[in-house]
C-alpha cells in the first residue's frame, strides 16, 4: 500500500471539497479523487422513476453549491453531465438538473434546509413493477376514502409512497450462510423463562416462570432462556403438588419428554406388578400420591 503525503501551500483538499486561498479570501471547489470512478446508479436499474430524475437535480445542486464561482461550476457540471450521460440519463433530465442549479441563488443552497416536522404518513412496500398503478389508483381514489361520512375526518392527508428496495441479482445469485438475525417484534427485548406454547396438552402443567427456587428454598436459578413445551435440549424441572421437585434433561421436546412421565405415573401400579423397574417420578407418585397426578 502506498500511502501519499500532499502540504500544499495554498489549498487542501477534504471529501469532495477544495479549498483555496485566494487573495485575501477562502474559495471552494468540487473535488474529485483522480481514482474516482462513475458510481452514479444507472439510468436502467430497478428504481422509482421519481428517485432516479431526482440524482441529477441532487448532483448539480451539489456541485453548485461546492463551487465559489460560477466558472468553476460550468467546468465540473460539463464533466459531471458526461457522467450521467454515460450511465444512460435522458438529456432533457440532465439539462432540465442544470439549468435549475445554474439559476440558484449559491447563498440560499449554503443555509441549512428547514425540515417540517409534521408526520407524513407512509405506504412501505417493495418496490415492484406495478408502482406507478398503485399511485395512481391512489391518486385517483384517495377521495373517496376523504368523502366518506363516518371515515373522513379520521383519515388525514394522502400518504406518500415509499419504495423498499427490491431484490437484486446480487440477493438471489449470492448466498451466505450467515444469516442476519430477524428483528422480532419485541425490538429488542428478549422473552425468557418457561412459557407455555399454546397448542398441546401439557400446557396446563406449564408454569411461566423466570427463575427456579430449589427445594431447600435457598438457591435461585435464573432461567436466561426462552423455553416452551416444544423447546428441545433442556433441564426442566418437575414441582410436584407436594413441593418435591425433579430436575431432568432432555434432548426430546420437552412435551414429549412430559407425556413419557405422565404415563409413567398413570402405569406405575401395573407396571410395578409386573416387577418392572420404576422411575423416580413414578415412584414418588405411587407412594406418596397413590398413582393420581391433579393438574393445578
Ligand atoms: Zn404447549
Ligand atoms: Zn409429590
């Protein structure tokens, strides 16, 4: 890597501005690096009409107002207007960019621009090859919704369109195995402990807890996790009616893995006249509670 050290005395360059000392005073240019390519988006890409006729008016205006003198604009815009020319920009779009940047007032361009802060309401969607339908059916019909008796007066002004960018070749011949996290609907809180899923039968028996106390009451453990009747790999305790608690690991669901124990306790009887081997929670049922669990 090489690695360039320029004092000049009389001017300096920094981002996409020169400036120089003239005389007694500071003038401006527009700088480009000489390794700057033409970045400007094509003409044919995939965009709202309204975004791509809006590049030229945003450059020329730009370059207006990074030029002290109205030579130094007309050098850069002629250079600046073979650049659009080659990315496929009609004439008249480049022209029509021009002129509106050429009769502005540099004075006004410098002052910072005062934003509305009113809400203006949005329609976001990806933006697709029905676009211009869709904004004129809203333009057309928007009307109506306003005439309308009961909905009228809750409805304000005609919502703005907004265009998310569609997929581009990139996005469908690229793949990575990364994958970027979803953002949830939580934004960014994060749901812990154990919560019951909402469409099985052992959620009856799901306690939404956050953290377990063991049986000696004295050691708190923090469940940092989102767990639910379907979540697999867990340690779950089992709090039994009497306060006895069972602790076990699965790598089942965690449904599943409750199911095998509830039938384990409903067979203990004939399964322990069978001289089968009983579990430990099948065990301490039969003892203790004479075979029946109760759902609390
Ligand atoms: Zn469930
Ligand atoms: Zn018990």
């Amino acid at each position: 890597m090489k690695m360039k050290r320029r004092l000049p005395q009389t001017s300096i360059e920094f981002l996409d501005l020169k400036v120089s000392v003239v005389g007694n005073s500071l003038q401006t240019d527009l700088h480009r690096k000489s390794t700057a390519t033409n970045s400007l988006l094509h003409f044919s890409s995939f965009h709202p009409h309204h975004l791509k006729n809006g590049i030229p008016t945003g450059q020329f205006i730009r370059v207006r107002r990074n030029c002290s003198t109205l030579g130094d604009f007309r050098r850069n815009a002629g250079d600046l207007t073979q650049r659009f020319r080659d990315r496929g920009y009609p004439k008249k779009s480049i022209s029509r960019a021009f002129q509106r940047a050429r009769d502005s007032q540099r004075e006004n361009l410098l002052q910072p621009k005062q934003r509305t802060k009113e809400p203006r309401y949005g329609i976001i969607t990806t933006f697709n090859n029905q676009w211009n339908d869709i904004r004129c059916i809203l333009n057309r019909n928007w009307n109506i919704l306003l005439a309308e008796p009961k909905l009228g007066h809750l409805i304000s002004e005609q919502p703005c369109l907004i265009a998310k960018r569609a997929k581009n070749l990139k996005d469908r011949l690229v793949s990575s195995h990364y994958q970027k996290p979803k953002r949830s609907l939580m934004r960014g809180i994060k749901l812990t402990g154990s919560h019951a899923c909402g469409e099985c039968s052992i959620c009856p028996l799901m306690r939404t807890k956050k953290e377990i106390v063991d049986s000696t009451n004295q050691k708190t453990f923090k469940l940092r996790e989102f767990i639910n009747c379907k979540s697999r790999n867990v340690v779950y305790a089992l709090i039994c009616p009497c306060q006895k608690l069972y602790v076990g690991q699965t790598t089942q669901e965690l449904r599943k893995r409750v199911q095998q124990h509830l039938s384990s306790i409903t067979n203990a009887e004939s399964h322990f006249n069978q001289g089968k081997v009983l579990s430990t929670v099948a065990t301490h049922f039969r003892r203790a509670h004479a075979g029946f669990y109760k759902q609390r």
